[in-house]
C-alpha cells in the first residue's frame, strides 16, 4: 500500500524485497525470470535492482527526447516477450470499461466472476461481430 501521490518507480525497490520474500514463502524461484516493465521504469538503478535480485530486466528503453540515440552498448530487451504484456495490458483496458467491475459493485465472488463472463463475452461480441 502506498499513497496515491507516490511514483511507481520509488516504490520498485519495496516492491521487489516483497516479491522475493513471497516467493521464499511459496517456494517459487525468481532465478532467471523476465520481469517486464514499461519505459517509466528504465533507469541504471532499477535495472541493477533487478539484476541483483536474480532476475533479467526487460524494460523498454525510454528515448526521453532525444534526437539521436543513446551511445554505448544497447540495453537488453526482448521484444516477444514484451508483447504478451502489452496484451495483458490491453486486456484490462477492456476490462475497466465496465463500471461495475472497475468499481466492484458485487461483494459475492460468484456474481463478479459472471460480470467479469459477461464483460468479455460483451468485448468478444463487439470485436468479431463489428467486421
């Protein structure tokens, strides 16, 4: 938790001590997984937080107005492997256009489960019947 005001890029570090020491609970080895972020993310510190914590950053490199590009060896970054998060991210824009699951009018879990059934059935319908 966090307040509002507060960047998403300060609280990577916090972010990322928490995802490892969940990870020691459940047994699950963070040792060589992708961790995709967006450009806003892309600084030297983020980066080698990353990297110390065991995992290969991906993070599209952020231009910030340049005319021409950056000198020096070219950052890693897995181009495929963004792609699926860019969908995911799509998939939640969706998602938030219906209100009453952005604001979770339903308290009982089988009830949002079939709001969130009927959204996608209702973004389905409008992609593949609007062509």
């Amino acid at each position: 938790m966090a307040p509002v005001n507060e960047a998403d890029t300060v609280l990577l570090p916090e972010g990322l001590k928490g995802l490892k020491r969940v990870a020691k609970l459940t047994g699950l080895v963070l040792e060589g997984a992708y961790l995709n972020l967006d450009g806003g993310f892309d600084s030297k510190a983020n980066r080698k937080a990353i990297f110390n914590a065991g995992m290969i950053p991906n993070i599209k490199e952020n231009p910030r107005h340049r005319t021409s590009p950056k000198r020096g060896r070219k950052r890693w970054f897995n181009a495929v492997i963004h792609a699926l998060r860019e969908r995911v991210e799509r998939t939640f824009a969706w998602e938030d256009k219906f209100k009453r699951l952005l604001l979770r009018f339903e308290h009982i879990q089988q009830r949002h489960y079939g709001m969130k059934l009927m959204a996608y059935t209702l973004i389905n319908v409008r992609r593949f019947c609007s062509a």
